[in-house]
C-alpha cells in the first residue's frame, strides 16, 4: 500500500512539530525518518498510524483519504521502542492478541490463528519460545517478538519508532541487518522512525531528513551522504570537517589556503563554509599544490579505519583524517610528526 502525506501541519501549544510536510511513501518501500530529538519525525509516524490527529493537512493510503479514520480501521502494525508487550502472557499469546480481540464476526477460527502464530514465530526464527514470558526473554528477542505481533493482523503498513534504540550497539547490528531481510522477504510498506544515521543507512530503501518540522532531503543513502542538499544534512550525516570561507570567482577562501568552489562561479566575495568529509583528505610527508601543512596531534584505530586528527593553522579546529589501515606503515604518524593533509573533495555552502 502506498502512503501520501499533503501539508501537514502540528503544533503542541507554541511548539511547531511539523510544518507543511508532504511526503510520498511507494508500496514496498522501506523508508526512514531521520533527524535529531524533536524534529518532528515521530509526530509525522503516529499521524499516519492515527495515534494523533494533524492540525492541518491529509493523510492518504493509496490515494484514498485516511486523515480522520480511527486508528483501528487503517490496518497497521505498530512496533514501538520499549517492546510494549503483555508481561501476564506468553509468547504465543502475546503474538495472537490482535487476532483474538477481533469482533466475533471477523475473528478467526483457534486453528487458523495457531497456525498463524506458530508461523510467525518461524518467521522471526523464536518459535521455541512459544511458551516463555517476556521476563525471560533477550531485549532482541522481545523486539523480534513485538514485530510478529505487529505482523499478526496482516497489516498493509508497518510503522516502527526507534525498533531498537533500548538495545546495545551488537544487538541492534544484528536485528537491523535481520529486519533488512525480513522487509526483502515480505514487501510491507514499511516506515521506521530513527535518530542513528548509520541505522538508516544500512536498512532504508530511502532516507527522509527531517529538521525543525521540515524536511530537509529525501533520497537514497548513497544520495545523502554523497550529495547533501544543505549545511544541516552534511552536518548531521557523518563525521565532517568545516572551515570558514570567502567566496571569490569559484574559490573559496580559507586564509592563505583555497578550495575549488566551481558551483558559485560569479559569486563575489560572500561568507561560505567549506564541508570536508574525514575520508576525502589524502596525507602526504612532502608539501604539493593544494596541501594544508599539519601536525599529528592523535591517532586511532576503529577496525579497518585510522582515525588521525591534526594541528593547523587555518582555524583553531581540529582536522580530522580517516585513512585505511594499511596506509600507516607507509607513513609517520606518530605524534608531532610533521604532514600535508589534501582534500579531494569538498562542498561549499554560502552562507546567508
């Protein structure tokens, strides 16, 4: 099923949670919302589960209007962070509860919602639970367990707020690569609420940047992260080194140092900050053309990846390099020693 959301409007009293957002979400898609504490990402999911109502703008599930049906008739299955299961049930019951408290009318027979449940709990491969309570289950195992139930009603949308956000970092590597393969084998519209971008990068077919209410981008997430459409998205996705600027005839100028600025051609002497990605910066022992002189102040290793950051003279900030591993024995970089730090790629963003 597909989702559209037109110029939505919220406010709590003075506060602007979403401000004339619309979005489309394709049938199939896995998407994220992204952003910081407050940006209005997870107003925008309980709307479009029916959990609150907009002050202004439609909801619309396959072009039909949904704004004002009750939460019970939009058929959606809703995982929320801290699991929300019945701790007086079992497994079993806990997955079946939304087939059991159907209108007797609609309520399925015992055998099919047995076989239904035992298939699910297949499905998330925790059918040996069946009989467990929550207490003794894994904080993964009950989040696998929370998105069987949700998945029990057979809903055409599944809506998720920060799925693994009460989990630790090994736990939540392993449910979002699983829940990845999981959306691959199913195809249900699917839209999770997260504030980790590296989350949203490995699982989303499409990430939707949300900042103060609006929407900053909306792309794949080879498209925000190499292609920021503005300061805030290059700033919140990834690591990134900035460096105050002027613009003068396509190049920006950072003290005595400059950056090639093609895309302000004509713009003439206008503040800018230059973005810098850790791992488009090359180190060399001897100057070149385009080099920024630097000493080694630390360095670090995160796997595979040498975290380096560097003295310099063009700010008082740090300058922070990321290099593969192998390259450190083909340089110093033992503190003090002397470098030239070159950047092979950067943005410039003007500013207002």
């Amino acid at each position: 099923m597909s989702i559209q959301v037109r110029n939505l409007h919220k406010h709590f009293g003075n506060f602007t949670a979403l401000n004339n957002v619309s979005l489309d979400f394709p049938t199939g898609e896995l998407v994220a919302l992204l952003g910081p504490s407050g940006c209005g990402k997870t107003t925008l999911l309980r709307i479009i589960a029916g959990l609150e109502n907009p002050d202004a703008g439609n909801v619309l599930f396959h072009g039909e209007d949904a704004t004002n049906v009750h939460v019970r008739e939009r058929n959606v299955g809703f995982v929320f962070q801290h699991y929300a299961l019945f701790r007086h049930m079992t497994v079993f019951d806990n997955v079946a509860f939304g087939l059991t408290v159907r209108p007797k009318e609609t309520r399925p027979t015992k055998e099919f919602i047995n076989k239904r449940v035992h298939e699910l709990l297949e499905l998330v491969q925790l059918d040996w639970l069946a009989d467990r309570y929550p207490h003794q289950l894994s904080g993964g195992q009950r989040q696998r367990i929370a998105l069987a139930r949700a998945l029990a009603v057979e809903p055409k949308v599944l809506l998720l707020d920060e799925p693994f956000g009460a989990l630790d970092a090994k736990v939540r590597k392993d449910l979002r690569r699983w829940l990845r393969r999981l959306h691959d084998e199913l195809h249900i519209t699917s839209i999770f609420v997260t504030h980790d971008q590296e989350e949203a990068m490995e699982v989303a077919d499409k990430i939707v940047v949300l900042n103060k209410g609006q929407i900053e981008q909306i792309g794949t997430p080879d498209d925000i992260y190499n292609n920021p459409a503005s300061p805030f998205v290059y700033d919140f996705i990834g690591q990134v080194n900035l460096f105050h600027s002027r613009v003068n005839n396509g190049w920006a100028h950072i003290g005595d140092y400059k950056l090639p600025a093609p895309e302000h051609n004509g713009v003439d002497d206008h503040a800018a900050i230059a973005y810098v990605r850790p791992h488009d910066i090359e180190l060399s022992e001897q100057p070149s053309d385009g080099a920024i002189a630097a000493q080694v102040a630390h360095v670090s290793t995160a796997g595979s990846v040498l975290r380096i950051e560097l003295q310099h003279q063009l700010n008082s900030d740090v300058l922070h390099v990321e290099l593969p591993r192998a390259q450190e024995r083909s340089l110093n970089l033992s503190v003090g020693a002397r470098v030239f730090a070159r950047p092979t790629n950067s943005k410039i963003f003007l500013q207002k």
